[in-house]
C-alpha cells in the first residue's frame, strides 16, 4: 500500500484521482498483515485499489466529477464498494471521471481532464479514454493494483483500450447498482480495471452477486473465474462480425483484427463470419435511450437534497432549481438532458423514444441469431487509438463515433471485454473486445486470455 500511495502523491500532475484516501488503503493493509498471520487472508487482502468517484463511498465524498455535487458525502457505501472492501481490497482514493460517465476522453470533468500516462506523437499528452479516465489512467500509470468502472455505452472497454490495460463490462445485471450514481439505469454496469484478464477475473467475481436492494440484480450463481481460466479454446467457435468493417476505418485496426483471428485460432477456435444487420443503427439508438434515461435520473439534482445550491437573493424556488442545475452540470451534461428532454417529450415520444426501445430489441436479437454460429465475438474496441486533447471536443458527433463498436452489446446488456492487443504506428496501445453470450463472462475471459 505505502508504495502505491507514494506512486499516486508522485502521479498528481495526470489529475487521476479527485480525492486521496490513504488511510483506507494503510487501514486495509494493516488488516491484511493481520488476517496473514492468523492464515485468514480474504480474497483481495490488502490490495490497493482505485475507486471511481461515481460509486458512493461511505464518508468520503462522492461528486461523479460534477460540480452540482460538490460537498456530497455519502452516508452509505455502495454494492460493489462493500463488496471489495468486505474481501478485504482498500481505496487509494476517488477516481476523476466523465462528468455523471458522459463522454469518451474525460474532457468533460468539472474538475479538469485527466491525463494518460502514454504520450503521442511529438510527446502530445493524450486523452486516457472515457468515462473511466480516470481508473484507466491510475491502472496504466500503475498507480493502483485494479479500478472500478462503469460502462453505460463502452467506458470500461475504450479507456481500457486506450492505456493498454484490460477492463470487462459484465452482463448487465451481475453487478449491483445500488449506491452507483445512476446515468442510463437500463445501460450502466460497474466492472473492473486492471493490468491483465487474470486480476479482471479476480475482482469481477468480487464484484458480483445478487443484491436484493437492486430491481434489476441478477439472482444468478457467481462462478470462480480465476479458477477456470483457459486459453485452450479447441471447440470453441469465434464469430468475425462483418459489419463491424467500417468504411475509412485505419488499416492498422483491421491488421490487429486479422492478428486476434489468428492468434484465436492457434488457441483452438474456429474463425466463422457472422452478421449482425442492425449495427449501423446502434449508435443513433443509444443517443437516443441513453440521453432519455440520463433526463430523468438527472431531475433529482434540484439543489434540495443533494451537494450545491444557488439561492439568489429573493428568488423563488423555481428560480433556486434553475441556478442550481444551470451552475452545477456541465455543457455536456446540459446537451443530454436536453436531447433526453426533447425525446421523451409529447408529440415525440413515439417518434424517438419508443422507435430506438424498437430498434434496441432488434440489436438484442441480432446477437441472439449469431450465438446460433458460435460462442464469442471479436472486434476491435474502439476505431482509433488515443487522440489528443481537444481534437474531438467540439464536435460531439465526433466524440459519440468512438463508442460505435461498444454500444451494440451494451443495448443487448451482453458482457463484453476490452484485452490489450498491440501497438499502432506511434506505439499507442490497441485494444481488441470480446462479446459474449448473456452471462458467459467466463467464455469472454478465456478467449481474451488467449490474446493476452
Ligand atoms: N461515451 C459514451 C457516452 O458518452 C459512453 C459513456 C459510458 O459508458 N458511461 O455516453
């Protein structure tokens, strides 16, 4: 723990962590040394972790890297953080984020952009990936042994890409949403981050489990993951989805896409071509729900119950809402709730919301027809490597086309991984994803360890 809280007092300048907690990793290892000795070691005794600052963390404030809740401090602890905790991990502190997990660069904090520990081209600083910047950057740099993320359309998976390391997005339901600060409640699933698919393993199954205060939890056995690791995948078949072959997409991805056919194929699988015909329209789809389900959990932030308030002078309580929200939530914030707004509006609703819920279930069943013809997916991550900051930021469209490989498994609530792959032409990390079938995070784990 004393050399991990050393590396993070070392690292400020990447803007990581929002928030150092020191004693809980010094408190978690001192109880490590003494579960040792007695030979009552819990799973992660003693392993320092990075928390990202949307989960609730008792005592600790918790912000989801937006000012509107500054000042909040959680009077309980969230699922998953209870749950790492109670195996005996600590926290090394809060992790910067996405403004409330909206973005893909972790230019959209209210608290500054957190760098990534590579540099590109020329010694550019680059963005870490979003919305887990902030973990991918604390993992990458090595500042904490594993994170926690959240991947609402792919912000476990594209950061992971991003810095080089390994990150798995459960299906949605493994993981427990209670205490997480909510974005798109049908989406969002927490998920580990780490240096290698064998410690994803380790603290997925820490992380996951029926939880009875979550409508959506899955009461489903948790398997050992770690035990039944493999990389032999003789009888396995691997599906190539075909219409993840974007016109102009870079010559390197596809070689790295042809390099993880074949190192998946010396590990023993058959290659096959699938079709998954409603791609194209996954993209439009989540930008549609995400932004709908994000409008009405934002509502709750009205200044009463939680972090700020702007009360000016004389103003009615109508007017207190307004300067609170218009001060408290970022630009990206405010486009959301707006577009989330406009889609679920009278007059539109059928339009929008009610034709992507439409389309979403044809996505589902896409994948349903490919699990016909094989056990996995392969695909790139994300369409590019780690771009500089600034690049994207003022064109939001170009921003949302970085999820576009992420955000079909994510509308069908499918586990999907993101295992560090190779190098572009800059030495930038490459990630290759793995897409499974509902609950199979072990067969997405197996055939990322065999590219790993
Ligand atoms: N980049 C996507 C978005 O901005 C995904 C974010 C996420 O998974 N939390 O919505």
């Amino acid at each position: 723990a004393t050399a991990h809280i050393e590396a993070v007092e070392a690292a400020r300048p990447l803007n990581a962590f929002l928030v150092e907690t020191p004693e809980h990793a010094l408190k978690a290892a001192d109880a490590a040394d003494a579960a040792l000795t007695k030979g009552e070691a819990k799973p992660l005794s003693g392993i320092p972790l990075g928390i990202k600052d949307l989960f609730c963390t008792e005592g600790v404030q918790t912000t989801a890297a937006s000012k509107i809740l500054e000042g909040f401090v959680p009077q309980y602890e969230s699922t998953i953080t209870a749950k790492l905790f109670g195996d005996g991990a600590g926290m090394l502190g809060k992790l910067n984020l996405d403004q409330f997990a909206m973005g893909s660069s972790n230019e959209t904090s209210a608290y500054g952009n957190v760098i990534s520990p590579w540099r590109g081209a020329g010694d550019a600083q680059l963005v870490p990936g979003g919305s887990s910047g902030g973990s991918s950057s604390a993992v990458a740099a090595r500042l904490c042994a594993g994170a926690t993320g959240t991947d609402t359309g792919g912000s476990i998976r594209q950061p992971a890409a991003f810095t080089g390391i390994a990150g798995i997005k459960p299906t949605y339901g493994r993981c427990s949403r209670w205490g997480t600060v909510a974005f798109a409640s049908s989406l969002d699933q927490a998920g580990p981050m780490a240096r290698d698919v064998r410690d994803c393993a380790i603290l997925l199954k820490s992380m996951c489990g029926f939880d009875p205060k979550d409508s959506t939890s899955l009461d489903v056995a948790v398997p050992d993951f770690e035990a039944a690791l493999s990389g032999d995948l003789r009888g396995k078949k691997v599906g190539i989805p075909k219409e993840y072959r974007l016109d102009g997409m870079p010559e390197e991805i596809e070689a790295l896409w042809q390099q993880g056919i074949g190192w998946l194929r010396e590990a023993g699988a058959e290659i096959v071509d699938v079709s998954l015909p409603h791609t194209h329209y996954a993209l439009p789809t989540y930008y549609i729900v995400a932004p709908a389900e994000a409008s009405s959990n934002l509502a709750r932030y009205d200044g009463v119950r939680y972090g700020l308030r702007e009360t000016p002078q004389g103003g009615s309580l109508a007017e207190m809402y307004e300067a609170t929200r218009a001060a408290g939530f970022g630009p990206e914030v405010k486009r959301r709730i707006m577009i989330g707004t406009y889609v679920l509006s009278a007059g539109y609703y059928d339009a929008y919301y009610i034709k992507a819920q439409k389309v979403r279930a044809l996505i589902a069943r896409d994948f349903d027809e490919a699990w016909a013809k094989c056990d996995v997916l392969l695909a790139p991550t994300a369409p590019s490597a780690a771009f500089a900051f600034g690049s994207k930021s003022d064109d939001p469209i170009a921003m949302y086309l970085n999820d576009v490989f992420t955000v079909p498994s994510s509308l069908a609530g499918l586990p999907a991984m993101s295992v560090p792959a190779g190098v572009d032409v800059d030495g930038l990390p490459l990630g290759l994803q793995l897409i499974g079938k509902s609950l199979d995070e072990q067969g997405v784990l197996n055939a990322g360890y065999a590219i790993e």
